[in-house]
C-alpha cells in the first residue's frame, strides 16, 4: 500500500516537472535544442513559458529565472501562521504545486549548505516549518477522513497530495468502522 502512494506522489511530482511556467530571460541568448524540444531564442527582458524541468535548467545557466518567486521562508512563515490559526477540521489553501516546490526548494538548500552556514540556517528553518506545516495538515486530515460525511466545503482546500492521503483514510476508517460497530459474527 505505501508503494502505491509513492508511485502515485511520483506521478504527481512528474506531473509538475512537465507543468507550464513562466520565466523572463536574463539575457539574449539563441535557440536551444534538447531532447526533441526547441526553445527559444531568447531576449532579455522578454517573459516565455516553458517546462518546469527546462526553466530549472534555464536558471542554473542564468539564462532565464522564474516569473513569481519560489518558496522561501518568509512565504513559508505565512503558511504555518495561517495553518495555526484555522479552527480543527480547517484546512487553508495552499500555493498551487505546493509539495512539489517545497521539496525542490528543501533539496536545493540541501546542496548549498556545504558552501554557506547561512544557507545552512535558512535550510533548518525552512525543514523545522514544513515538519510544522505537514503536521498541522496531517492532524487535520485525519480528523476529517474520520468523520462520516465530509463536505466539499472542508475537501476542496486539500492539494492533490493531500487529497490522495486522505481518500485512503477515509476508506480505511470507514471500513473499520464497519467491521467495528456492524460486524455480524457469531455471539461468544
């Protein structure tokens, strides 16, 4: 069963290296071609879309970097405070691709702290916020896959991630649940 969710956040993760995003180029620079993909040329200044995998190469080259920022601490901070002060069984919305950026950006950190102590400090807040954060929503998830009847209202706040989580715990609970107070077995 874990296997299963791995491949399916897997997927989710693919999913989000072939999304479309925007980059603005940093400087000129003539067309690429990789892996049967053209792209460009590209004119500095100038906003294109891409994949998410070919703006990351863009950005180590300094080709191109991403439109909106990506996550950081401060963004992180506002999500853990806004998570805090949601009432139990409420959950806040995310940023779009939110797992997705947030590992990207943890792995990223990672490989910089062997050149920078201040990326290493940045790296241990930004870890201690997302265990802060996927806590909070664990908890909170799980109070609402056991509950019998959750309304779209509650769901319709939880990422694809989250909402894989929870449909296996909804189905779980309710299945014991069942067995639990309706099992008709024989009377010892």
């Amino acid at each position: 069963m874990l296997k299963n969710n791995l491949l399916s956040i897997k997927n989710l993760d693919f999913s989000f290296e072939h999304s479309i995003v925007k980059i603005v180029a940093n400087r000129n620079h003539p067309e690429i071609k990789l892996a049967g993909i053209t792209i460009g040329p590209f004119v500095e200044g100038n906003e294109y879309e891409v994949y998410y995998w070919i703006a990351e190469e863009l950005e180590k080259t300094s080709i191109a970097h991403f439109r909106e920022q990506q996550l950081d601490v401060s963004k992180l901070y506002k999500i853990q405070w806004t998570e805090r002060v949601q009432t139990a069984g409420q959950v806040s919305k995310l940023p779009e691709h939110f797992y997705p950026q947030l590992r990207r950006c943890l792995k990223k950190l990672k490989k910089e702290t062997n050149k920078n102590s201040e990326k290493l400090r940045e790296y241990e807040k930004i870890k201690q916020l997302t265990l802060d954060i996927v806590n909070s929503r664990l908890k909170k998830i799980v109070s609402i896959a056991s509950t019998i009847t959750p309304t779209e209202q509650v769901l319709k706040n939880l990422v694809e991630e989250e909402r894989l989580l929870y449909n296996k715990l909804y189905r779980f609970i309710n299945e014991w649940r069942s067995q639990i107070t309706f099992h008709e077995g024989s009377d010892s």
